[in-house]
C-alpha cells in the first residue's frame, strides 16, 4: 500500500492515531480527578470554617516543618486550630528547650499556648526506631477531642512524609480510631506535595493540597522554622 501524504505507511498512521487516542483518554482522566479533587478540597475548606481543629504532631518542630501551611490556612478559612504534641522531642536530652520552642512557634501560627499541649509519656519516646502503641496513641487523641470539642483532625499521611516511625504511628492510631468508630466524624483530603517542598519555603507546585497555598504563607512559616534553635538535629 502506498504511503500517506508524509511519506508514513499504514503501521506508522495507526501507531499514531493509537497514541493520540491514548493521549486523549489520559487528559479526560487526568481532568476528571482534577475536578475531583478540587471538590474534595472544597468540601475541607467549607468543614474548617468555624471548626475546632486539632493538628496531632509527634515532635516539637512538625507544626513548622510540615503543617504551617495548613495550619495558617485552616486560620483564614475560619478555624481555630489546636496542637497536641505526642512527646517532647527528648531524643538529645533537649525535651524542656524544645517544648519552649514549640510554644513560640505556634504563636508565630497563631495558635496560643493555652491551645497548645505536649504528652510526655515513657512509652511514647522520641525515637526514629521505634513505633508508638497504636491504642495508647488513640486513647489520648479521643481524650483531647472529647474535652476540647474537636471536629476536625489533621496528622501525618501513611507515609509519615519523611518515614519517621513516630509520625508513622500517628497515622497508624487516627486510622485505627477511625475504623473502630471511636470517633463519629472522618474527613480525608489528599495530599501529594514533592517532598522537598515539606521542607522548605519554596512553591513547588503542589499537586493536591487541602487548602490553597499563598505567597503570604512562605513568608510566615521561615520565622516559625527559626524559632527552633534545636530544629536540625531531629532527623
């Protein structure tokens, strides 16, 4: 058979007219789960207006490093957010210094110390190694939700962002209470952020976050970052 107007044969016609196909069907997903998602993050953006949200962290310096975004959004969106902090950052011997630290931290997020509370257990020690019990994490969770009017709840995802097993155990614990009902409310927004923009100030595009980030939110979180003097030793 000859060849079409290009010089291409039939084979090479039919390879492209499948990958343009190909293509097509790829962007109608791709659009599909965008609209999606953009509903979801509209559904979590109309929850926190007027909630009492609480951020479940497992050190002194996760609100700055992986939550300030979230936290100052959930503030614009009509939230008034808490933090309980699951152990006081002892790995170095620096627990006391850094509980300080946090206080400071959650000011410059706009969270005052009376919304702020540390759970400084022995069976909950700051340790990259070691898992935290599931139930325990759970029952002070549920504690802290019942007397405080929590109704919405932001933690690690499955991953613990940077596989900390502590920040792991936190997900490990909201999910357990959630599958067992120990709680009467769940909402689950995606996060897929490149994980380099967790760490620092940089807009880097983020995928699907639950509530928009601002430039104003990358001149806010570094002064919230230098409040720990104790910040980079805690990987």
């Amino acid at each position: 058979m000859a060849a079409g107007p290009w010089g291409w044969g039939p084979a090479a016609l039919a390879l492209l007219l499948a990958l343009l196909l190909g293509g097509a069907r790829r962007l109608r997903r791709r659009s599909a789960a965008a609209g999606a998602r953009a509903a979801l993050r509209g559904r979590a953006a109309a929850r926190a207006d007027g909630a009492r949200a609480l951020l479940v962290t497992a050190h002194p310096d996760d609100e700055a490093m992986f939550f300030a975004p979230t936290v100052l959004g959930l503030g614009r969106a009509g939230a008034r957010a808490a933090v309980l902090c699951c152990s006081a950052g002892n790995y170095y011997n620096q627990g006391e210094i850094r509980k300080k630290e946090l206080e400071q931290s959650c000011f410059l997020l706009g969270i005052p110390a009376s919304d702020v509370r540390v759970i400084d257990h022995r069976d909950l020690p700051d340790n990259p190694a070691v898992e935290w019990d599931t139930q325990l994490l759970a029952a002070f969770v549920l504690k802290h939700i019942e007397a405080n009017n929590i109704n919405l709840v932001v933690t690690f995802d499955a991953g613990g962002v940077s596989g900390h097993a502590n920040h792991i155990s936190l997900y490990t614990a909201l999910r357990y209470s959630v599958l067992h009902s120990l709680w009467n409310f769940c909402t689950s927004v995606p996060e897929d952020v490149a994980i380099l923009s967790r760490y620092v100030n940089l807009p880097l595009r983020p995928k699907d976050v639950a509530l928009s980030l601002e430039l104003s939110l990358f001149t806010i979180l570094p002064k919230s970052i230098h409040s720990f003097t104790t910040l980079f030793f805690t990987f």
